[in-house]
C-alpha cells in the first residue's frame, strides 16, 4: 500500500489521482491506516488544488462501495423509483409535499432521510411531530410499503456510504466542507447507493444555504449530473433561491402544518412559493421518468394531483402506514404544541425588503427547535410563523410573525426575530 503522506503530497502538488489510488486512500482511512491528522492534509490539499471529474467520479465510487447498496428492483420494488433531495434550507419542507405527490403521480418513492443538525430540521424531525410517527422500517416493510402506496420514508442507517460519513466528520471540523468536489461526492454517494433510478436535486443557494451564491450551485448541481449520468442515473437539478425562509412556517409542528395546507390545495402567500417548488420538483421527476415529455403538461398534471384531493390521500395512507395518527392531519391541535403563543408586531411602517432566513432560524434553535450535538432533544411544538413575505407592505403596529414559545424561551428572542427583517 502507498504510504498516505505520498497521496498528500501529490494533492499538495496538484497532482491527479487513479482511480487505484483513490480507492487505496478510502480503504485506508476505513482500515485506521491513513490516520485523522493525514486525512485532514489531504482534505485541505483538495481544498486547495481540487479534485477533477474523473477523481470525483472515483471518490464517489468508493464511498458508495464502502457499504450496502440498495438493489430496490431485487428488493421487488416494481416502478421507476425515485428519490428528491435537498442541500438543505430554512423552512424547507418540500419532502412532505413531493414524497405523495410523486407517489399519486405513480411514481415509487423509496426515501430515506436523516436528522436536522444546526439550523435546518431534517425530514425525519419534522414527521416526528405527528404523534406515533415510525422513523425506523424493517427491509421488509418497507418495500410492502411501497409496492402497496407507492411511498415509504426510513430513517438512514449506518451502512450505506459509511466512508462518507468517516470523511465529513473530519471536514466539519477542520473547516474542508466547502469543497465542490466533496460536497457532490457526499451528497451523490448516498443517493446512488440509496438505489432510486431517478433522483431530483434541490440545490439551494442564498444568505439560508451552503451554497451563497446561483454560480456555486450551478457548478454543483452540474457536477452531481455529471456523476450521476457516469453512474446510469437520471439525475434531474434545480436551483431555488434560499435569502429568506421557504414558505411561511419553520419548525416542526408548523411546518406540518404548512404542508397540509399545500396538499390540500389551500396554499396562500409565502406558502405559494413552497407549492410552487414541490409541484416543479415532481414534474422534473415524471419527465426524467419518460412519464410525460415536456415540464409544462407534467406540471399541469401535478397542480391536478393537488386540486382534486390525490396528494392529500396519499400523504394520510403514508402517515397512516407508518402508524401516525391520521386524525391529528384534520384537528392539527394533536401535532405537537407549543407552551404559547406570542405576536410580533413591525415598529413603523415601509415595505419589507427582506427576511434574513438565517436569522429566524437561529429564533428557532433558540426556542428549542434545532440541535447543536446530535444527542440533543428537540421541542417540536415551537417555531415562527411569518405573516408576511418579501415586498409586502406593512403598518406600524401590524402583525409580522408569531413565536410559538416552549419552555425555553428569553423576551429577547422578539427582539432577534425583528432584526430578521429589513422594512423601508
């Protein structure tokens, strides 16, 4: 085997990489061989002189191959399987809204998803706010579920990509995330051994996001289909704007609730944007999957899905089939609460020219609602509620947003929620 520090130094000098060597340095960060300080040299060497197609590719590869891939059609998943994933933003929960519309739209949604950490919440967070709500499937219920309504959502388990998850626990702490190369080799990774043979990308970019600015995530996004079409996937990306939160409600019972709201064909204001999202990220999923062939008709159908009540059916079955209580989806006072509830009203009159999504976020990890560590609880019941959205006008006096207050809870947190928005 190569002795690690030779790998560093070609990286230091620019040099490419084979796919033998990369597959070599994997192998021997997952052996203990190459140790966390030598890992940590080359990550800020990729960092630095990056890495090109071909050793992303090969990065990629290796990742997937350091554990389980799925085979969801040995598994006997009949369909064109799919998966939507997201960088990640604030207020973004268009998984609750794509998952069922993909499912009505005859689609096998076959997701698994992980928890939030830091600012955003993860999927799996947010469903957890419904009461009794299964994160965690067996192999069997799974697929049995989503033969018999298309869609099942599980928790993720440690055998998929575990190389990734050795190399960006070192990347979160010796400032290496943000590297193009590692990024797409971190996020394709774990789609591709997830196994879906179409899979949408969300890429986020703005103030909220990883991605600050639309060029960043363009190179992205252009990366990831790029290994995705090297792999014989159909990988489908779109870029959304991330400055101010996506739709009105962020949380975990409030998001909930904004998605049935969607779903129920009742969305208004901020929340038309968040329909907006989800009905375009399906109907790239049904052109991928040859369903339709132009992205107008597609929608067309998708925005029918909504009105005629499909996409609320099928999100009740899949909260039903994973033992959550169907009941609180119409009487949404059984999801969880909050302590209260308090008002936050704009201090002169203008127009709002913006919402820093960042900062009603740090509002809400604040009041309970994100984690620092892993092991930390989330209160579900709190969050914010905006009022109202970029450009509106607003009086003195006027309602911007609701806090919904647990029990950790300081009368500064209205203050840092007011400084989220900008009104002139």
């Amino acid at each position: 085997m190569t002795n690690p520090t030779v790998w560093i130094e070609q990286k230091k000098q620019g040099q490419a990489h084979s796919q033998t060597e990369i597959d070599a340095l994997v192998q021997a960060v997952m052996s203990g061989t190459m140790k966390d300080y030598q890992l940590s040299a080359w990550l800020m060497a990729v960092c630095l002189n990056g890495l090109n197609d071909d050793e992303t590719f090969f990065l990629t590869k290796a990742f997937v191959e350091s554990g389980d891939v799925l085979d969801l059609h040995g598994m006997g998943i009949e369909g064109i399987t799919v998966d939507k994933h997201s960088t990640g933003g604030v207020g973004d929960k268009t998984t609750l809204i794509v998952a069922p519309l993909m499912a009505a739209a005859g689609l096998k949604v076959a997701k698994l998803s992980g928890r939030g950490l830091g600012f955003t919440g993860g999927t799996i967070d947010k469903l957890e706010a419904i009461p009794h709500f299964q994160v965690e499937l067996s192999e069997t219920t799974f697929v049995e579920q989503i033969q018999r309504i298309g869609l099942a959502l599980s928790s993720q388990t440690p055998q998929l990509t575990p190389a990734d998850g050795v190399f960006y626990a070192l990347r979160d702490v010796t400032a290496t995330v943000d590297n193009l190369s590692l990024i797409a080799a971190s996020v394709m990774s774990k789609k591709i051994a997830a196994g879906a043979d179409v899979i949408v990308l969300d890429i986020k970019a703005g103030k909220g996001a990883f991605m600050k600015s639309p060029q960043d995530a363009e190179a992205l996004a252009s990366l990831c289909r790029t290994i995705g079409t090297r792999f014989g996937k159909a990988v489908e990306t779109t870029i959304s704007p991330m400055n101010a939160p996506l739709g009105k409600a962020i949380g975990h019972t409030v998001e909930v609730i904004e998605a049935i709201e969607v779903l129920q064909g009742k969305a208004t204001g901020a929340s038309l944007d968040l329909e907006a999202l989800a009905v375009k990220l399906t109907a790239m999923a049904l052109v991928a999957a040859k369903r339709y062939e132009s992205l107008e008709t597609a929608t067309a159908y998708v925005q029918g899905l909504l009105r005629d009540g499909s996409a609320f059916a099928r999100f009740q079955a899949w909260i039903e089939a994973q033992g959550g209580d169907v009941t609180s989806l119409s009487d949404t006072s059984l999801l969880a609460q909050p302590l209260r509830k308090l008002t936050v009203t704009s201090p002169h009159t203008g127009v709002i020219q913006s919402i820093d999504a960042m900062g009603i976020a740090k509002v809400v990890k604040a009041l309970g609602g994100g984690r620092t560590v892993k092991t930390d609880a989330l209160d579900y019941g709190v969050g914010v509620i905006l009022h109202h959205a970029e450009g509106d006008a607003v009086q003195a006096g006027e309602p911007l947003l609701e806090l919904w207050v647990g029990a950790t809870y300081d009368e500064s947190l209205q203050t840092s929620a007011l400084d989220a928005f900008v009104i002139v």
